[in-house]
C-alpha cells in the first residue's frame, strides 16, 4: 500500500512506500501497469501527521471559527421551537383554534427537526457528500421559508410549514456534534461539544425572551420574522466560512484529484474500500425523558407565572433565564471535571474506557428529580417565585450534566457512526417533546402542577438505576456489539 501525491512546492510526484519518500521526476513514469500493481488498491491517506488539510490540524483560530457558526446555526433553530410561544394566543384568535391546537405550532416543529436527522446526518457520512452540502442545502431551504411561514393566511397552512422549518432545520442538530469530532481532539472533543450543547438548550430557553416583549407591541407574526432575520445572516456566513470538515470526504475529494492527476483508478480512500452502519443504545431512553420534561415547562410555565404571580408574557420569557443560568454552572462543573480530571488521566495513562465519560452522570442522575420536585411543589402564591424558578435551575444542572456525559459515551463507543447515532438519539428526544408539548398541557391542568410534575419526576428517579449497570458492566456490553470500539 502507497499514497500519490503531488508536492505542491516541487511541482513533482511523491511516492510513499513503506514510510520511504521517493521522487518521480516529471520525465519518469510510474509503474501503474507492473503485474505487481495490477491487483492492488492504493490507500490515499494524510501526507503525514502534520498535514494541513485534516481538520484535526487546523489552526485553533479556525477551529473555533467554525465551531461557531455551527453553534450559532444550532442556536437559531433551537430558538425557533420556542419563539414561536409568545405568538400561540395570536393564533387561536386569528385562525379560531383552540389552545391545543396552537400548540402544534411547536409540538410539530419539534417533531420536523426529530424526523430530519434520520435522513441528513446518514447522507453526512456518506464521502461523497460530507457535512457541508446537507448543512448549507437544507439551512438555505430553512431560511426560505421563514418568509412564507410569517405571511400564511390560513392555519393548516401554517402547521404544514412550520413542519417543513424543523424539518429542514435539523442537520445541525444531530451533525453538529460529530462535526466537532471531526476538528478537535480527544482532550478538547467533550468542551466543544459541552458548548455545541449550551446552543442547544439556550435556544429554546432564549426563543420566549426574544418574542415575549416584541409579539405584544408588533403581533403574533413578528416572532417569525425575526427566524429570518436571525438565521439569513448565519446561512450566508456559513456559506461563505465554513470549509467540509469530514474526513472521509476530504480524502476522497483527495484520491479523486490524484486519480485524475495520475489516471490511476487504483488510488482509493478508505472510504471507498469500506462503510459501516451504526447502533442506537439506551442512552435514547433517559435524554429522550428529560428533554421532553424541559419542553414541557413551555406548557407549564403559562399556567404557573401568569396565573399565579401575574408575570406578564416578557416577564414570563424572563424566567427562562434559569434554565440558561442552569445550564451554565453545569458547564462549569462539566469543564472543570474535564480540566482537572479527565485530561491529566488521558495524558498519564493514555486511552481510556468510555466508562469513564460516565462518572459525573453517577452523581447528576440525582439532580433531575430534586429539582423536579422544587418547581412542582413551591409554584404556589404563598411561596416567593424565585424558589420555583430556583427548582427550575436545578433540573437543567442535572439534566445537560446527563445529557453531555450520555453523548459523550455514544462519541466514544462508536465514534465512526457518531452523526447517525446522534441522529437516531435525536429523533427519539424530538419525538417525546413533540408529543410533551400536547399532554402536558391537559396533565398540569387537570392534575395541577405538583402532582403532574411529581409524575414526571417520579419516572427520571425510575432511570436513575439505569446509569449505574451502564457503568459497570457498559464493557461487558460492548463487548458484544461488532460496531464498537472495542
């Protein structure tokens, strides 16, 4: 086996065999032809472990460039979930629906963007495509319509098309994840993709805030105009600034060039020798649980602030912010335990179990639960605000701590199908939130809130039993499956 190359400073043929650099001077030619070649595929790999062009040596600068815009592109379509609240009592006056039905608004917005991945982030591993074309196509489409969503005269109309937004919206959702796999390093991978996850939770959180204030002075539409301004100009950015960042893409794109530089048909990438199929584990079970459970406040908050304590609708988009300043102390804990534990384990004793990405989840499965049952039985107006809300922070702690550790376990036990697995984790989170949107609300308002989050609450202490077997015997396990790393 040898890679061809052209060297771009000489101008001439390199050839690598057996680690030996040997040139080919423009007057020479290569032995494509030899019997002993006849056979043989020649693999097109990295020129060498500093090679440019593999997304893991980019500079930290461009990195980080990248990530952002795959970040702010998650934010925006998260987001566009939740701004979408504010306007729901626009849409039951106009189109003369009841509250159930203004909620498909979001419940099948959120069921588009779980259905999507299962589509896009497959096609994100097949070489030929890569990562970009299915961000950029299906983004451009998401921006799209937002114009015809905001302008709709009719309501099936516009529960058909907010459908299409989610649906279009979800490559990032699922891919952005295995993106940050794709340029970052096993001691960066999990605080890129703990910040790929803040985008994630911030958006739906932050979506209310944005339309809380603007839909009541501007009208219901407003909120879904301000889709299209926020993610047009991050589609254009995305455009212009992100490169394909898939290795099995840039490869091939590779041995395309060199194939068509040499006429060799022989050189091929690894991907075409090889391709694989993913496996979905029970870490879909509990983040699907406890992301329904976080849309379900988008039901539960009305019947709580408003009613209750008299917030106004901004005021009420406000109490959101605990879920982001929950989110971001869990980060925090989330970073140092990376910073102070994980790296110096990975650098004294080299590989690690994937086991090991488990260990805060120990601790946070507790979390949920507690806070859980602080919101549901302190929503009262005997009982200052702030203590529900103060429930409300605690929950998300111990919900993305979970979240990033069961993420992190599905990266590193089948890292080469990493999109498809986020992608079928995805569908599953998406599918219970969609359905949260439209059962919680009759579950809070017939039971009340205590009882109906206490059952809820009830079900996360239920899987908290389920982390510790995946703990200690998640070898055992993986040992079985043919697509892990074993």
């Amino acid at each position: 086996m040898f890679d061809l190359i052209r060297d771009s400073t000489a101008g001439q043929l390199i050839r690598f065999i057996s680690g030996r650099r040997v040139l080919l001077y423009p007057d020479e030619k290569p032995d494509w032809q030899s019997p002993d070649r006849a056979e043989q595929d020649l693999l097109v790999d990295w020129y060498d472990e500093d090679d440019g062009e593999n997304p893991q040596n980019w500079s930290f600068p461009k990195k980080l460039s990248v990530a952002l815009l795959i970040n702010l592109y998650t934010f925006v379509v998260y987001g566009g979930s939740s701004i979408y609240v504010a306007s729901m009592g626009g849409v039951m006056e106009t189109f003369n629906v009841s509250y159930t039905a203004a909620s498909l608004g979001l419940a099948i917005y959120v069921l588009g963007y779980g259905l999507g991945p299962l589509l896009f982030s497959p096609l994100s591993e097949i070489p030929s495509v890569g990562r970009n074309l299915p961000y950029i196509v299906t983004f451009g489409i998401f921006v799209i319509l937002c114009a015809p969503t905001a302008t709709v005269d009719n309501f099936g109309g516009l529960i058909a098309l907010r459908f299409l937004q989610g649906y279009f919206g979800s490559p990032c959702l699922a891919t952005g994840a295995a993106s940050m796999g794709d340029m970052f390093s096993l001691v960066k991978l999990p605080i890129a993709i703990a910040f790929w996850s803040v985008c994630a939770v911030a958006g739906p959180a932050m979506g209310p805030l944005l339309s809380g204030y603007s839909v009541p002075a501007m009208g219901w539409r407003w909120s879904l105009w301000e889709m299209l301004w926020s993610s047009g100009p991050v589609w254009v950015a995305f455009f212009f600034l992100v490169p394909e960042t898939y290795s099995d893409t840039i490869l091939l794109r590779r041995a395309v060039r060199l194939r068509r530089l040499t006429g060799n048909k022989q050189l091929k990438s690894q991907s075409e020798v090889k391709q694989g199929n993913p496996a979905i584990t029970y870490t879909a079970i509990y983040t699907s649980l406890v992301y329904g459970i976080y849309y379900s406040f988008f039901e539960a908050f009305p019947l709580v602030y408003p009613v209750i304590y008299g917030f106004s609708l901004g005021e009420m988009g406000l109490v959101f912010l605990s879920v982001l300043i929950g989110v971001i102390i869990s980060l925090a804990i989330y970073c140092f335990y990376i910073l102070a534990i994980w790296v110096p384990t990975l650098k004294s004793k080299g590989p690690i179990t994937p086991e090991m990405c488990l260990i805060p989840a120990l601790y946070a499965c507790f979390i949920p639960p507690i806070g859980l049952f602080i919101f549901g039985w302190t929503a009262r107006s005997s009982i200052h605000w702030m203590v529900s809300v103060t429930g409300i922070a605690i929950y998300n702690i111990g919900m993305f701590m979970m979240m990033q550790c069961l993420f992190m376990y599905l990266a590193f036990t089948y890292p080469q199908y990493a999109a498809s697995l986020f992608a079928g984790n995805d569908a599953a989170r998406s599918l219970l939130a969609a359905a949260a949107v439209l059962f919680a609300h009759p579950l809070y308002k017939n039971l009340g809130i205590g009882p109906g989050i206490s059952i809820l609450g009830a079900v996360t202490v239920a899987f908290i039993g389920g982390i510790f077997p995946l703990y200690f015997f998640g070898a055992k396990l993986r040992a079985r499956s043919r697509f892990a790393v074993k």
